[in-house]
C-alpha cells in the first residue's frame, strides 16, 4: 500500500478510535450523573420519610418540628412488662378512666398538687411512648398516662407516684437536661408508693 494511502488509513482509525473513547466517555458521565441524581434523590426520599417519623414523635411528645420544645425537658416512667400497642391490642389491664388515677392515686398518697393527668391512647402517643420504652411522660404542662400504665395495679400505683415526683420537681424548678439524677429519685420513691397503697387496700 502507497505510504500515503498507510498514513490516510491509520488517521483513520485512530479517528476512529480516539471518536469510541470520546462516546464511551460521555456513555461513562451520563451513568455516572444518573447514577448520583438517582442516589441523590433516594437520600432525599428516606430523610423525607425518617423525617416525617421524627416530626410525628416530636409533636407527641409536647416538641416543635424541626427543634424545639414547647413543654420543656420530658421525664418518663418506665414500669410495666408490656408495651402500651400490646396493652391496646390484648384488651388487658384496668379501666383507663379518671375515676381509677383517682382511686389509686389516693390509696398510694399520690399527689399531683393540681397538675392535669390525662390518659393517651391516640397512634402518635402510643408510638411516641413506645419508642422511649416508657408507660408515661411529665412536663411543665402535666401528665399523660399511656395504656401500659394500666396493665395491672401495681404498675399504676408506681407510675403515678414516680409522676407524681416529676411533678414535684418541676414546680420547684429542679428540672435540668441531666436527667439522670431526676429519674433516680423517682423511681426510689416508687416503693414507698406502693407499700403505701397495700396498706390502705385492705
């Protein structure tokens, strides 16, 4: 083949080439680019969900969405063998009304020196409750009793004396983010409610 012709050929191919590499590497930027938009956007999606989830807990729990408490440091009683969804789901445990907070919280000597006490059975509270591991909560605005406070007697009677302390606490402004110490004192005070309470129930 004429040297001309050879060198004519050769461009040709490593034209030819050199165009393969370019196309390839463009094929290369637009999967990669798809590839990060489609993680990007998967990222986006589960934050969105993880975040929906965090803003139905925080608006049980008395919080603003996105930081923020509107109800100050919560403190929670921990007490029971079932979890306030499996109380709700088995029917189980006593009357969840103010006539039984009342009944018990007199024969245990509880008092709540006139802060409200509600009982919580709404989707968010028991979730909100259920993800702390806890049968009931206190702030500065009251006490909200979950179902799994109410699974049997005794449960009740150390629930509404450990709130009952968290009561205490807040009105006499003891209430830190170190909430160690005040749950402490709490739940050492539980005994004393109950041996109170099989005193007066007999």
């Amino acid at each position: 083949m004429p040297r001309g012709r050879i060198g004519a050929a050769v461009k040709a191919i490593a034209d030819s080439v050199a165009k393969g590499l370019e196309n390839a590497a463009a094929t290369t930027r637009s999967l990669a680019e798809k590839g990060a938009d489609a993680i990007e956007q998967n990222l986006k999606d589960h934050h969105s969900n993880d975040q929906a989830v965090r803003d139905r807990l925080h608006a049980a729990a008395g919080e603003r969405p996105g930081g923020g408490r509107d109800a100050g440091v919560v403190l929670h009683s921990r007490s029971g063998a079932l979890s306030n969804r499996e109380v709700l789901e088995q029917g189980v445990g006593l009357p969840r009304t103010p006539e039984t907070i009342q009944h018990y919280a007199e024969l245990a000597g509880v008092d709540f020196r006139g802060m409200p006490v509600e009982v919580v059975e709404s989707a968010d509270d028991v979730a909100y409750l259920d993800f702390q591991g806890a049968v009931a909560r206190t702030d500065s605005l009251g006490v909200q009793l979950g179902p799994a406070a109410f699974q049997d007697e005794e449960t009740l009677v150390r629930t509404l004396g450990h709130e009952s302390v968290h009561v205490v606490q807040h009105q006499q402004g003891r209430i830190t983010t170190m909430t160690g110490p005040l749950e402490d004192e709490a739940y050492a005070a539980e005994d004393g409610f109950v041996a109170t309470w099989r005193g007066n129930r007999s």
